[in-house]
C-alpha cells in the first residue's frame, strides 16, 4: 500500500510540494509555510479507487469522450469492451492513467524531480490508447509556487493524438468557499450538451472578480490572452497560471464541497472523438506548461 512513505518532496524557501510515484504520480500536497492549497476529498483510498482527487494528471484525455469509440491519427479504437472510469452518464472519462503503477523517477534535487512513464510498454493501456508513446513530468517548486511541464513523445512510426490534461483540486487556508472571490479572465465559453459534450458553440464570456457564493462550476472555456485563474479569501490565494499548451481551462466547483478546480487541458473536451486535438509526429515532441502560485 502506498503511504506518504513512498512519497517524494520538492520544496523552495517556505514552498514545498509532494507527490507519490508509485500512485500515478498523484500531487498530494503544496503548502506554503503551513498553509495547504491542495484539497484530497476521499483521500488517495478515492484515487486509488479510480476517483479523482488532489493533483492528478488525467491522460491520454482529459475529461470524457462523447461515446466508446474514436478515430484519431488515422487509427479505429474500440473501447466497448474495455473497463474505464466513467461518468454517471457512462461515459468513459479522464482517460487510463489514474493510479496508473510504472512511473519512473529519473531524477530528483531539492526543488526539482523529472519522472517518466513509458506508456508503450503497457499493452493493458495501449487497448484504449493504441499510440505508443513515453509521458515525461518535470515539476519545479519556486518561489511561492509549482510549476509542472508535461512532455509526450511518441516512441513508434505511429503519430500520437494529444488531449492530456491535469486536474487540481484547489483549497485556501482560511474562508468557506462561498466567500472565496472566483477572479476569471476573459475567455470563450464552450456551451455543453446536458451531458458535459461540447456542441460546438461558443460565446464570450467577460473577465469578471466576484464572490463563488452558491454558484457551482462544470464549464470549459477557450483561453485568450490573459490566461490566469484565481481564488482568493482574506489575503490567501491560490492562481494557476496557464502556460505554452494548454488552450482550455475546465472550472469544476460541484455543490457541497470547499474546492475549486481550475483544469488546465490541451485540446477540447471530446477532441478525440472530434478530431479537434494537436497530434505530435514521430520524432518530435509536444511540451505544455502551467503553474500553480500561492500566497498566504
């Protein structure tokens, strides 16, 4: 059983961060002096029961699928015989990665760790991904936050369809969330089907600070030039700040719960079915970048 034994540390004058290798390389923690900005609702028994939580990498998509078949990079895939995470729709989502055991940590300093996975070698993942391909992780803490680059590279002749993403489960150290000021920059809103598939419409939506009050969030936005999500409440907030790569943002803030997620993804929701994803060619790779600052 993975414990926070397993897990390693990375850290920055008051800033340090964890994360577990053996359990999918899942982000546990990210404190600031004592302050934590990473929520854990159901804790890594719900991760590992194929539930999200903290700040995991959810890939090769993020997100759901419309249905349980693409076609991507010229290649037919069937999943209909496959066990995936599904939503309460049943459809299948946030990819194959969750818990996923194999991650290798290639090196590791005080504010730094590169981890790898080869996904190629995993012929269970490879029949609902069938593009083989290695997923590199560098996380750098600095000060006052973490910044995490993602890097896939395709490891065969065959090109490999981009639609990764992360998905952190944001808390601050003081203030229900319905006093958290919600700032948003900017964007486009995608406009969702009633089961969270995107119909290919999309409107502006203004910048806007205003309290989170009772409002919740399931909603994807196309990002513009500004490109930073925050909460704050009473001097402490927490921003991700959206880097090369990542185009879309998902804001998730379900009812009953003291979190906000502020998802950074690299192509649209359902973009493997709809062919709406970058594809990177054998021989080269495709990076995206974000991070995560806090202030307390």
């Amino acid at each position: 059983m993975e414990t926070t034994n397993d897990a390693i540390e990375i850290q920055h004058g008051d800033l340090r961060a964890a994360f577990l290798p053996p359990l999918g390389m899942l982000g546990t923690s990210l404190r600031l002096g004592e302050a934590e900005f990473v929520a854990l609702p159901g804790g890594i028994e719900r991760y590992r029961a194929g539930h999200e939580t903290g700040l995991p990498l959810l890939a090769p998509w993020a997100n759901r699928l419309s249905q349980r078949s693409y076609r991507a990079a010229g290649v037919d895939v069937d999943l209909s015989a496959l066990e995936l995470s599904t939503d309460p729709n049943g459809l299948p989502i946030h990819g194959t990665m969750t818990a996923a055991r194999g991650w290798e940590v290639i090196e590791h300093s005080s504010a730094r760790f590169v981890a790898r996975f080869d996904y190629g070698a995993r012929v269970d993942l490879l029949a609902a991904f069938p593009f083989p391909h290695t997923i590199t992780v560098i996380a750098n803490a600095f000060d006052g936050g973490l910044r995490v680059e993602t890097t896939v590279e395709p490891t065969s002749d065959r090109a490999v369809p981009v639609s990764f993403g992360w998905h952190p489960y944001l808390r601050l150290p003081r203030g229900a969330r319905a006093s958290w000021t919600l700032t948003m920059p900017a964007m486009r809103r995608c406009l969702l089907d009633g089961r969270g598939i995107p119909t290919g419409e999309r409107v502006a939506s203004d910048a806007s600070t205003d309290p989170i009050g009772d409002r919740t969030f399931d909603d994807l936005f196309e990002l513009r030039e500004e490109r930073v999500l925050s909460a704050e409440c009473d001097g402490a907030e927490v921003a991700v700040h959206f880097g090369a790569g990542y185009e879309y943002a998902q804001i998730y803030a379900p009812p009953g719960e003291e979190f906000v997620c502020f998802e950074p993804m690299t192509a649209v929701v359902n973009g493997l079915v709809t062919g709406a994803c970058p594809t990177v060619e054998p021989g080269t790779r495709f990076t995206a970048e974000f991070a995560i600052g806090c202030q307390s």
